[in-house]
C-alpha cells in the first residue's frame, strides 16, 4: 500500500535519538530547549514553547489566551477535530465560518459577514483559529484586520504548515497572530513521533505557556511573590498539565529540522509533477497561486461530480482496492455526532461540506518515487473511468 502520508526518517534522526538516549536527560534536557531556539529561528518568532502534541499546543494556547466558559472560539469547518476542541477543554463555546471554495481555508468575505452580524446580536468570538489547510496560508492580512476590528485575538493552527511561507515570511513568525502552533504527528512535514510546539512575540503568553506545559509550577522568585524557603522550593501558581517534550523526542525534531528546506522542495517536485500528469483529468487541483508559499502537507483533489459517472467512495474504493492509500480530509468538524449534539448539523456550513463531498488526498510524501506517483495517477484514472 502507498499511504497517504509518511515520515522520512534518515541514518543521522537515528543517530541524534541515540545520543540522547546515552546522555543524563531524557526528558527536561538541554535538547528540548535547542529545539526550541531552532525552530523559533527558523520561524523568525522570539519564542518557542515544545510540548507533547500539537493538540496540547492548541489547549495551553487557548488557555494562555484566557479562553474560559461562556467564551467562544471560532474556526474553519475543514480542519482536524483538535482546531475546535481546544475550546471545549476550556469550557468555550465553538462555532464555525465556511471556507473558500478554491483555498479550502476560512473565507475571509465569509468572517467579515459573520463578524458584522455578532457585533449586532453577541456571540463576537474571543479567539480566531486560522488553520493553513494542507500547507496553504490563510488570509492572515484579512484575518488579522477584521479581529483587530472586532477585538479577537488569533492563533494559527500551523499543523500543516511549517517551512510554508506567507508574504515571503515563514509562518510562524507572528506578524499576523498571537501565537501559533505546529504539530509533529509522523503524517506531518516533520515529526518529533508524537509532539507540538507553539511560536509567540508576546513575553507574556510566553511565561504562561512555559508554566501551563508543566503543572502551573513556577521557580521563579518573581513568580513567588518573593517567596522562597530554599533552593529546593517550587510553587504552584496556575493549574497547568504536563505537556512536556522530551529530549528525546526533541532531538529527532533538530535532526528533522535540518532536513525541512529539502522536504520542501521535493515536496513542490512532486506537486509540480501532479499538476502537469492530472492536469486533463475532470478534477480540479489545488490552489496554486503565483506567490503560493504552500510547505504541501497534503495534495487534495477535488472530483468534478458533473462530468464523472462515478461517486467518490467509488473512486475511493478503488484506488483503496489497488494500493493507493487515499484518504479524504476532512470530515466538516460540525457534522460529527460530538458537535451536532451541541446543536450544528448538515447544510450549516455548505461550502465546506460540499468540498468534502468531492474531496479526494492524493499520496505526498518525501519518499515518494516518480513511479510510485505516476502508479498512482494511473490508478486514479482507471477509478475515474
Ligand atoms: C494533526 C493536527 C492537529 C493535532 O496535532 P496532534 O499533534 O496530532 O495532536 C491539529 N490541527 C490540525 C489541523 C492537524 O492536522
């Protein structure tokens, strides 16, 4: 089977690992921290906060937001079930604003209308959750401006997306967001086995992050109002988790980090190569503007169901049958049975549901060969036939 999605992972990831595993610190290390100083360089942001997934990046993101009950936090539909989650762990409310029907992310004209309508009747959400769907930036400058406008702040779920770039800056620099946050599950760009990671401007979100990631527990004498009995003493300030990365896992992040401008690139070969094989084919491909600054998690096609005679579990169905792992994403978070108990259900957001219904992911990954490719866009229109 060709998956969807795949780690690469090289002889030196290896090495790196290994070499943590013979130091002192498997966890709570010096490496955890290295990481951390790469990635913020790479992003351009002042600070980096590793935590143990990115769906804990999202729940210590929110809460150093202050989200809290009787708040709301608004995202995109077509995301991973994590984007609206983080705000149920904190007691908020979620709701939802349909995508772009050619960048499958939040519509920015779409949040604008909602935005407008909120201000006159409540609801203003506290928290904006931009999520870069396969790699593609949002609208950040449109973003950006309407919660400006309207008082939210914002955090981009970067899932997708590192080493993608928007307006010639990586994302992750901040210019647009509060924080933002990437995850390192193996199907993403680079991985750390399971782990996350957030990226801030902002001294303050900073401090709380580091805390919430690790109990609320603080040795900070400033933290202590003072207070100190002995080297030994620690206080607990805020009700925080453990969230925490290892060093372990922190050092198969570095080893990865070196190899993202190569992941990258062979990335867009293969997405350059995509677009030329299927370029015929009743499909409409993804959204590839003059500067799209896409890091391609994910190649996702959309069937043209007026022209093809068969329904995508079909075409699903089929390639599935003959090796081709491919895979849909996603699901519109609203219609799982989760959200319509919290009273969303089918036509809420049609944009995003119609995509869906037509929405096939092609496999992307580094390790992909031109053959295991041209296998699969070969098997793709035998499926269409
Ligand atoms: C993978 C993903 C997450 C969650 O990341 P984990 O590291 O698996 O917890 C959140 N949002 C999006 C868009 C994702 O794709």
């Amino acid at each position: 089977m060709i998956p969807y999605a795949r780690q690469d992972i090289s002889p030196q990831d290896i090495e790196a690992v290994i070499d943590v595993l013979k130091s002192n610190w498997l966890t709570q290390g010096p490496t955890v921290q290295r990481f951390e100083k790469i990635v913020a360089d790479y992003c351009g942001a002042q600070h980096a906060v590793a935590v143990n997934s990115g769906t804990s990046a999202l729940h210590i993101a929110c809460r150093a937001l202050g989200l809290g009950p009787d708040d709301m936090l608004w995202t995109s539909p077509n995301t991973f079930v994590a984007s609206a989650n983080c705000a149920r762990y904190c007691g908020a409310h979620v709701d939802f604003v349909d995508i772009d029907p050619h960048t499958y992310n939040i519509s920015v004209p779409a949040l604008a209308a909602k935005l407008e309508s909120a201000s006159r009747n409540g609801g203003l959400p506290n928290v904006i959750v931009a999520v870069h769907f396969a790699g593609q930036p949002c609208d950040m400058r449109g973003i950006r401006g309407l919660a400006d406008q309207y008082g939210c702040q914002v955090i981009e779920d970067a899932s997708h997306a590192i080493g993608a770039e928007y307006k010639e800056c990586p994302v992750g620099g901040g210019q647009f967001s509060d924080l933002t946050i990437f995850s390192f599950h193996p199907v993403k760009l680079v991985t750390t086995g399971e782990g996350g990671l957030i990226t801030t401007n902002r001294d303050d979100l900073f401090e709380t992050l580091c805390l919430l990631r690790s109990h609320g527990i603080t040795r900070d004498l400033n933290r202590m109002r003072g207070q100190s009995e002995g080297s030994w003493y620690y206080q607990q300030v805020d009700l925080g988790y453990n969230y925490r990365m290892t060093d372990i896992q922190a050092a198969l992040g570095i080893s990865q980090m070196q190899r993202l401008p190569d992941f990258i690139s062979r990335r867009r070969e293969l997405v350059v190569r995509y677009n030329e094989l299927l370029r015929n084919l009743p499909i409409g491909l993804p959204f590839y503007g003059p500067d799209c600054g896409s890091a391609w998690h994910l190649y996702v096609v959309r069937l043209n169901l007026a022209k093809v005679s068969k329904s995508r579990q079909q075409v699903f169905n089929a390639m599935r049958a003959n090796g081709i792992g491919v895979n849909v994403h996603y699901i519109p978070v609203h219609l799982h049975p989760y959200y319509r108990d919290l009273g969303f259900g089918p036509g809420d957001f049609p944009e995003a549901e119609r995509y869906y219904a037509e929405a096939v992911t092609l496999p992307l990954y580094v390790r992909l060969s031109n053959s295991e490719q041209d296998f699969v866009v070969q098997e793709l229109v035998n499926a269409l036939n």
